[in-house]
C-alpha cells in the first residue's frame, strides 16, 4: 500500500493525513474483494523495516492500526471476513497485541474473505521463523528432511491458496520483502495510483490484467493451451 505520503504532500499536508486516507482506501478495498468472492486478501501494513521512519510517523502509524482494529473489528465480523495478523507481534504495545488477539478470535470462524494484515512483517523474517517452527516441530529430524513441501506449511498463511495477483500502488515495481516464499508464481499488477486514490475501479482493473495473462508455472505454452 505505497504512496500514502506522496498523495499527502502533493496537497501539502502532513504525511499522517496520507495514512488516515490510506485507512479509508482499505475499507474500500476489503469490501469490495469482499463482494467479487476473493478468497484471500493479504495488505502490507507496516514492514519490519519501517521502524526506521520518525519516530513521530511509527507513533501515529501505530495509533491507527489500534484504533482500525477496535473500530472496524464489528463491521468485518458482520461481513463473515476472518482477519489475521501475519508477522512479529511481540515488538508491539501490550495494548496492540491484546487487541489483535480479540479480533482474530472474534472473527476466527468466519468462512469469508480471508483478511491477513501484514504487520511488522518481513519476507525473510517469515522463511526463517518456518524453519524454526519447523524444527521445533522435529526435533529429531535431520535437516535433510525439509524439504520445500514442509516449509510451506510453516510460512505465514499456509493452507492459503498462494497469492494469485501481487498489487503494488505508488509507481514502485519492486517485492520489498514481502511474501517472498509464498509469490513464486503470483503475477505482478503495478500502478503509478497512489494508495489513497486506490479504489474498486483500481481492483476490477488489476483483475482484468490479471485474467489476461497465460499461467505457464514452468510449462510451455502448447502444453497449457492442451490442459
Ligand atoms: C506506505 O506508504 C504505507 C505505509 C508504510 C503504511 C500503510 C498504512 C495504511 C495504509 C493505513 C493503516 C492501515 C491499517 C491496516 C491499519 P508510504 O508512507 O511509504 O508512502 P510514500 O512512498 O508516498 O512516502
């Protein structure tokens, strides 16, 4: 979600008035992929390396994730979404944490959208935390036996479909470390919008994009076109 402090600046406001619009395009973005039936909806909120901004700007970032995970946690339930926070929660305030426990369990056994915020969440972060809970979880195994397939199943949203379709606003055409394991194969849609401009018209325009492309996963391409 780039692009939050262009979009303030370009208006001469203060960056944070680029989050609280930010906010604002992720309800509509939830709903919308909430009502065309998307399965699964990742939003990269705050990266493990973005506590290296101002001291001020984490402040207020982290303001609005607690005041976003009290105040929309009602309407989401409503909306069958089933929220999860995907990255290390242990550098977040008690408060912060307390309430995504809340949310989660309060919204644990919605069949809906799947809604994973990306919280102080870092590609690598995730594939070495896996090999961890992977070794905890085999103790006795030697380190031969992990293999692809069991890693995958420690990552953060294992027993997710792997994303289909990786969004980037802001005009940068990079990953970020983001989920690095899981988007192998994803397809990459990128827009010079700005995040808080970002809207539904923005969604059906990255899916039509997306439904055009040949999905080859290695094959060639008379081979996908025989399947
Ligand atoms: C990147 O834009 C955006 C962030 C680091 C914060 C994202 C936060 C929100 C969209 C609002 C809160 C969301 C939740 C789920 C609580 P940038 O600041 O890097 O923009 P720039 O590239 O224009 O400077």
């Amino acid at each position: 979600m780039d692009g939050n402090g262009r979009w303030a600046k370009k208006r001469l406001l203060p960056r944070f008035i680029g989050h609280q619009k930010g906010l604002n395009a992720v309800k509509r973005v939830v709903s919308h992929c909430s009502e065309l039936g998307v399965r699964s909806l990742t939003l990269f909120a705050f990266s493990t390396e973005n506590w290296r901004r101002p001291e001020d700007e984490v402040n207020k970032l982290m303001g609005l994730f607690l005041k976003a995970l009290q105040r929309e946690v009602g309407k989401l339930d409503e909306n069958n979404v089933k929220l999860q926070i995907i990255g290390d929660r242990s550098a977040f305030s008690e408060e912060i944490q307390a309430n995504i426990e809340l949310a989660e369990s309060r919204t644990a056994d919605n069949v809906g959208l799947v809604l994973n915020i990306a919280a102080n969440y870092g590609g690598r972060w995730d594939v070495v935390e896996a090999v961890k809970k992977w070794q905890e979880k085999n103790p006795h195994s030697p380190i031969s036996e992990l293999d692809e397939q069991a890693l995958g199943q420690h990552v953060c949203l294992a027993g997710l479909p792997e994303p289909d379709l990786l969004i980037r606003t802001g005009g940068e055409q990079r990953i970020s470390n983001f989920l690095i394991w899981q988007m192998a194969y994803t397809e990459f849609f990128f827009t010079p919008t700005l995040w808080p401009d970002f809207d539904e018209s923005s969604i059906d325009e990255a899916i039509l994009s997306f439904s055009q492309r040949e999905r080859r996963f290695g094959k060639t391409g008379d081979q996908v076109k025989s399947c």
